[in-house]
C-alpha cells in the first residue's frame, strides 16, 4: 500500500469517526434523560437486503411492541467508530438489543468478533440478543470458539439469546448450564411484519435467488438441469439476489428493502436458498419453493411459517419440474402471522421485564 494511499484512509477514517459521533442517535446516546432507553446496536448498513429487513422489522417491534421506551440505534460503523467514547453515556439501566441474523459462530468470523466484543463491553446491562442461528464447525478451530463464546456469555449479568430455529435453540441449551442466560426460541424477526401487500400484478416468470457464498449447499449441476429444462418448456426465469452492491443508509433502508420486496412479490414463483429470500415471499404472498443452507436456518425458519400453504421447504433432490409446475398454479395468497403472535409476546417480555 503506497504512503499515499495509507494518508488518503486515515483521513477518511477520521472524517467518519467525526461524522458519526455528530451523528443524531449518538447526539441522543448523550442526552441527559430520565427515560428508559433501548439502545439498538451493531445494525447493519452493508448491502445484505435480509439484514437490513432484520433491523426494518427490530424497529418496528421496538417501537410498536416497546413504545414506553427510547429507541435509540447505533449501526455496526457507528459503533465501531465509537466504541471507546460510548461506554460514557450508556446508562446501567439501558437495555442493548443486539442485531439479529445468523452470525453466532464461525461462519461469519468478523459479525461474531463484534457481538462478543459487545456482550464483553457491555456485559453488567441487560443485553436481549435477537433471533439468531448458531453453528459452530465441528473443528478444533470451531472448538476453540464455542469455549470463547461460552465464557464471554457466562461473563454477563442479565443476558436473553433468541434462537431462531430448534437446532439453534437445542445446541445452545446443550453448550450454555448457566442458568443465569435465558434461552428462548422465538421466529425470526422479519416474521413480525404483516404490512407489505403491494397490489402488484405478478409477471410470468420464475425468480430465483440462490446463494455464492460460504453458506451454499445446492448442487450447481442439478440446476443447471432444470434450467435448461425450464427453457425447454419456454417457462420464463429471471434471477436476482438479497445482496445489494453498495452500502445502504440508515435513511434509505425502508426504500431498499421494499424495491427488493417488490421485485419479489412480481414474481409467479421464487425459487431460493436464501432463508430471507423465503421469507420475502412469504411476508409478500409470494409462492415459494426454498431450498437449504449449510446451517440448515432455512430449513429451520421453515417450521414457523409452514403453515402457509404456498410456502414449501424441500430437500435439493425434490426440486423437479412436476413440482415447480405444481406451484406455478398456486393463486389466491396471503400472509399472516397471527399463529406466531404468542412468541411475539414472548420476546416483548424478555425486553420490558
């Protein structure tokens, strides 16, 4: 790296740290007030479409279900560029959600080294992680994590880790005795929102969304079959990502997600292996066959939603044409979590009491 180079970062390092700590949720971290306050930390503004639909739906919880609180959000940058300075304004009595998605582990190294900076940070508050997955390798490397992340969770005085899904939740119960960390399993927060009926028309085409990451599983072989017979059949596909290049605002968030959603909802089916690109299809009625992952949250996150009937989660070796025809039939779709709503209650309790 050149000397120039080296310059140009430094100071835009600095130009950042200055910009988020005039920033407006770090001008209300500092505000001298009597109120109870939520401080919503290590949110996302990279270009994963699934967590910012995470921190969409968080805030809409926390406002709607915990509007006797403050909410106040700090994203992971703004945390990272702040850190030092923020232990000067969290109070004792603040509760800190941490960011839910599927980072508690070794599949995501860098997600996992900051959440257990925070709970080391912050560990004499009440901390509330959000619905998680866990998956820790089966390595003498994931070994050594497990036990890292064992001993920074037992450090803490009031902790509540959400699970997501039951292989999740049985692990955890499996690797964590302190009886003073609740475990709780709870659907993935996205789930909450039962607001985005656009009323769009749906095209004739198929979408899929699959994953290129350390998380694939799907055989590239086997779809490269049924691409071609797709084609064959003159049935339209059209392919996309929950990935956006490029960094999202905190500010653009609602717009992003929804542009995406939308995308989704066109579409007469989708087929994924992404868990949140099943779970646009179902918060936007969308018929969807879902495929899983390497951690198997897809799978998982299946058994909340299975109630709705033009969602299904298949093993890769049932992906045939029969079935996609079958589900290029499926009209007439809505969604609804009113099934899910008792865990919804659940996880308002873990915050307010």
């Amino acid at each position: 790296m050149s000397k120039i180079l080296k310059i140009k970062i430094k100071i835009k390092e600095k130009l950042d740290k200055y910009k988020y700590l005039k920033s407006d949720s770090f001008n209300q971290l500092k505000e001298n007030t009597n109120n109870k306050r939520i401080i919503l930390i290590d949110t996302p503004t990279h270009g994963n479409l699934g967590d910012q639909a995470i921190a969409l739906s968080e805030n809409s919880f926390l406002s709607t279900e915990c509007n006797q609180y403050k909410i106040i959000e700090l994203t992971q940058e703004q945390y990272l560029y702040s850190y030092k300075k923020i232990n000067k304004y969290i109070k004792p009595d603040d509760t800190i959600i941490i960011h839910g998605g599927g980072f508690i582990g070794t599949l995501w190294p860098n997600e996992e080294k900051i959440l257990l900076q925070l709970l080391k940070q912050f560990s004499l508050n009440k901390i509330i992680i959000f619905p998680q997955t866990a998956y820790f390798e089966t390595t003498p490397y994931g070994h050594e994590q497990k036990v890292l992340f064992i001993n920074v969770v037992n450090s803490c005085k009031d902790l509540t880790i959400l699970l997501r899904d039951k292989k999740s939740y049985i692990y955890m119960k499996s690797i964590i005795s302190n009886e003073k960390i609740k475990l709780l399993l709870v659907p993935d927060i996205v789930t909450y929102n039962n607001q985005f009926d656009f009323g769009l028309q749906r095209q004739n085409h198929i979408l899929f969304c699959l994953r290129a990451d350390v998380e694939k599983t799907v055989n590239s072989k086997m779809l490269e079959n049924i691409f071609n017979t797709l084609k064959q059949e003159n049935i339209d596909t059209l392919f996309t990502d929950t990935i956006y290049e490029g960094n999202v605002p905190v500010l653009k968030r609602t717009e992003y997600v929804e542009q995406k959603l939308k995308e989704f909802a066109k579409a007469k089916l989708v087929i994924t292996d992404r868990l949140h690109g099943m779970l646009f299809c179902a918060v936007t009625g969308t018929p969807c066959i879902a495929m899983d992952n390497v951690s198997q949250k897809v799978s998982g996150t299946y058994e909340w939603i299975n109630y709705l009937d033009y969602i299904e989660c298949i093993p890769e070796n049932e992906l045939t044409i029969e079935k996609i025809k079958l589900f290029l039939k499926i009209n007439n779709t809505a969604y609804t979590n009113k099934p899910l709503e008792k865990y919804y209650k659940q996880i308002r309790e873990a915050v307010v009491t």
